[in-house]
C-alpha cells in the first residue's frame, strides 16, 4: 500500500497554516513521508493506513540506522513519522498514535565547526571590491558575520526591511516568526557600498536586496546560490572542509559570549525559541576557557 497523498498534504497544509512552519522544514517532512509511504508498498500486511502497526515503523527505521544517512537526518524522518501519526489521531482518522511507543533517538552534542577571528578577518579581505561581484559578496559575509542571520533569512530580506537609520534589519525567521538584528559599522560599510551599485543590476527594480539574476524575475537569490558564493570565499580561509556559511553564525554567537553577552540576548539575536539550542555555544566557551586555566593557573 501507498499513503494516500491526499492526507500528506492535508497535514503538511496544517504544518504551514496551524503550526508555522518553515517551507524548507514542510518540504522536508513531505520527502520523508513519501519515502516511508514508498516502504510500505512492499508491505504485505499493510492493507490501509489504519493497518500500519508498531512492528511496521520499528522495522523502517531499523532500515534507515542500516543505512548511510547520518544521525540528525533520521532523527528528523522520525520526528516525521510521529508528527504524522499524531496528526492522523487527533483527525479520528486512526484510532490510536502507535508512533507514541516510538522514542527518538539521542543525539550526540556535537560542537559547531567556528573561524576563528582572524579567519573571518581574512575572509572579509577576500572579495575583489573592483568588481560589481566582489562588492555584493563583500556585504553578503560582513552582513551574516555582524547579524548571525541564516542563509535562507538572508535571501529573503527586502531593501523595505531595512532601517538605515537606526542601522537594524528585520528579519522573517522560522516559522515566519519576525525579529530585528542590528548591523555592525563594518557590515553597514559594506552594505552601503552595495547599495550604491545596486541599481546597474538589470533587476534592480526587485523589492529584495539580492535579487534573483534570471530572466523576467521577481524573486530572491536563492538559498543554493547564497551558499555557494559563500562556501568559495571559505575553502579559500581553510582547508577545513567542515567549514559551510553555517559557521559563519556559529561564530557570531561564540564570539560574542566570549565577549561577555549574556545567553538570552544571543538566543534572541539567532531567533532562536529556546535556550536549548543556544546553550551549545557555552560549551564552546568553555573549551577556550580550559585551554586559559590550563595556560595561567599554577595547578593547570
């Protein structure tokens, strides 16, 4: 049997309308969904979605740890599957969520991939300003280094959400949920600097700040492009492959406790809705502040 598309989508509609969810997380969910919908085809006790049992979905997800996917990605395919499930139960469409015996799997706290300070002073020296190119990937590094925006937040941030005046941004995060990130003076430099060339492009008409370059567009430079312009200036600071445009957020928000800012106002800089999320930079605090001790103190 086959999931019937029809209630992927119902629930994915009630992801984006109910829940706010982001589109890059909904389009998530509705790969895994219809990847676990194409395992139960070879179901041969599977007759309808009220005949999935626990052995069922025990059994796929055995099928994803056998495979080469890494731990955070089947974490999500099963946060996936469980949201679902919970969903179908609250419809009346199952009678019971079998998902709730599914337990999620742990994570290892891994410590985020960070350029030190002098790696993002050389990055930022990187972008040839003689070019229209370089002074637009100029103000694209300076701009995620000084506000710890994502790459899919900066795509989308329109010229009209920017006050120049009190040199702050508004940005549309996750889940649509708004906030405002302040631009650094260097950041503010650069930007300027764009802006001022800004109107040579042939869209320069489009209400975002990058817009997309492509025939008879109005849309945003997209996610992929953005990273790409990123990740060349980074393979060029380090031969660390780990290293992504992610880092670049990381690093803001490490070096800023390391300066002194206090945990909620670094949470809220990222947009992020809970401590949870925000406590790993601690850790990263930490090792630096063992290398001190180890370095300083009589008994390190």
């Amino acid at each position: 049997m086959n999931i019937n598309k029809n209630i992927i989508n119902n629930f994915l509609d009630d992801l984006l309308n109910q829940r706010h969810f982001s589109k890059n997380t909904i389009r998530a969910y509705k790969n895994d969904l219809f990847e676990f919908s194409d395992y139960l085809s070879d179901c041969s006790n599977c007759f309808d979605i009220k005949s999935i049992d626990l052995v069922v979905i025990q059994s796929y997800i055995q099928k994803l740890f056998k495979s080469k996917i890494d731990e955070k990605t089947i974490r999500r395919k099963i946060s996936s599957i469980k949201s679902f499930f919970k969903y179908l139960s609250f419809n009346k469409i199952i009678k019971n969520n079998i998902s709730d015996f599914i337990q999620l799997p742990k994570t290892s706290k891994k410590l985020p991939y960070l350029l030190s300070l002098k790696e993002v002073t050389n990055l930022m020296k990187l972008p040839d300003l003689t070019t229209f190119n370089g002074v637009r990937d100029k103000s694209i590094l300076e701009i995620l280094y000084s506000t710890g925006v994502r790459i899919s937040e900066l795509a989308k941030i329109k010229l009209i959400d920017i006050n120049f005046t009190k040199k702050i941004v508004k940005v549309d995060g996750k889940g649509s949920k708004e906030r405002y990130v302040i631009l650094g003076n260097e950041a503010f430099k650069a930007l300027n600097s764009y802006i001022s060339i800004r109107g040579k492009l042939k869209f320069s008409c489009s209400s975002y700040l990058y817009p997309q370059i492509k025939k008879s567009s109005t849309s945003h430079i997209s996610d992929k492009t953005l990273f790409n312009i990123v990740k060349k200036y980074l393979k060029l600071i380090s031969v660390n492959e780990k290293l992504s445009p992610h880092s670049i957020r990381h690093s803001f928000a490490t070096h800023l406790l390391e300066n002194g800012a206090d945990l909620i106002s670094v949470k809220d800089m990222l947009g992020h809705e809970d401590l949870i999320s925000t406590q790993i930079y601690t850790h990263v605090g930490i090792d630096k502040l063992k290398k001190v001790y180890k370095k300083s103190h009589p008994d390190g």
